[in-house]
C-alpha cells in the first residue's frame, strides 16, 4: 500500500517540493546537503524522490547515484537529469557491494519507511570507514501525530502554543496531505533513530535543528509565529 500511494501521488510531490517551488529546500535543505556532504567522492542518495538533492550533489564533482523505490520518481529524475545516475532499488535491499560508498544522505525519506532498522543496517553496509551518513528528518516533535499549533481563546489574553501528541509512541499513519493527496508516515521518537544508528556501526557526531527559513515564516502569519519550532532534524552519522 505504502509504495502504490507514492506512485499515484508522485506528483504531489514533484510539483509541490522540487524545482524551486519549495522555499524550505531552496533556502535550507539543498545548502545544508552541500555543505555537509562537500568533499565527498562516491555518494548514495537514499530514497532520491525525483533527484533534486541528488543533482545539487553533483554540482560538487562527486560521483551521485540515487535509488528510489518509485518507479514514477526514478523516470522524473532520469528525465531531469544533469548526468547523474539513478536506480530503481529498494532502501532495505540496496544492490550493491560491501564499503562502496564515502557518503550517504537520506532526506525527508525515514518518516515514509516501515522497515527503518534494515535500511539504516543497509545504509551501515554501503558506507567505508569512516564514511558519512546525514540523515535528514521531519522534526519527530512536529510529526507526532495529534501534535499542532493551538489558539487558545479561553485563557485571557488569548494564547498560542505547540501542542504535542503521543512523542513516545511509534506509529503509522496514512494523512491527506491536500485534497485527495494521502502519503504514508512513521512516527518514532527520536532515541530509536539515534540507537538504530548506533547499534549499527553509526555513530551521531553533530545533530542540527536549524530554524525555518525565513521565506518559509513570510508565507502565513501563523508560521511566523511558530518560527521557534524547528521543523528539521539533522543527525550527522560517521561508519566506525
């Protein structure tokens, strides 16, 4: 069920988050992936959606192969492709060698996967000593199911706050993203990401929780407001 709703939806996504449309990935995500990822030679975008991070890699002279489980995300990425190579794979059965890879990225992609513990132990596989991995997340603080910003007009003066649902439990939920638009979503706390990585061989150096951009908070009064909650988590991993 999970892969059929990202192949019938792919164009949400394409359309919504790639090309510019996105002030969150313009202004953050794609520099943050540069940045983070500069130096690197061989590196494997895990879960590459149609390759917008994966063609900003190559812009680095590193050699970027990206793998997607969507076949609707994998022929829009060849199609916009800046040379680049791109592969049909599962994240949980990557289909290459032992220690082939110097870096690897994951953005925005563990919150869509069911099986998170065989793609990070992948992940580990993939990756040579002392290799990077950056994984990239929805904030589990903001994903929390039931979790939203509150206007509280009982209390006087009137109140704003960030409500947060059931953060210690892991679930899976399926939510209309937009009208007739429903995605697939795995909420965890944050610690079985951090000990997932760790009991494979990955080891948390930096996390980041950077603020939203600025023309992310210009678009709606309300995210403005919020601009305190960090909506990216950023757990910058190193292979022992």
């Amino acid at each position: 069920m999970t892969g059929k709703l990202w192949e019938t939806h792919a164009d949400w996504w394409q359309n919504g988050f790639t090309d510019g449309a996105d002030p969150e990935y313009e202004e953050q995500i794609l520099p943050l992936a540069a940045d983070l990822l500069k130096g690197f030679d061989r590196i494997l975008d895990v879960g590459c959606g149609e390759g917008q991070i994966t063609r900003r890699l190559n812009m680095a002279n590193s050699q970027i192969l990206g793998i997607d489980a969507t076949w609707a995300q994998i022929s829009e990425a060849a199609a916009r492709s800046s040379d680049e190579s791109y592969v049909r794979a599962l994240a949980e059965a990557i289909p290459f060698k032992n220690r082939v890879f110097d870096a690897a990225i994951a953005c925005l992609v563990f919150e869509h996967i069911v099986e998170m513990e065989d793609v990070i132990r992948e992940v580990a596989r993939v990756l040579r000593p002392a290799g990077r991995f950056v994984l990239m997340l929805n904030h589990p603080l903001l994903q929390t199911p039931g979790s939203g910003w509150v206007d509280d007009h009982m209390v006087d003066p009137p109140d704003q706050y960030w409500r947060i649902g059931d953060y210690l439990i892991e679930q899976e939920t399926v939510e209309e993203v937009e009208l007739g638009v429903h995605i697939p979503f795995v909420h965890r706390p944050l610690s079985i990401y951090v000990n997932t990585l760790s009991e494979n061989g990955l080891t948390v150096e930096r996390m980041l929780e950077p603020s939203p951009p600025e023309a992310f908070t210009k678009r709606h009064d309300s995210y403005a407001a919020a601009a305190f909650i960090p909506r990216l988590l950023v757990l910058i991993c190193r292979r022992g």
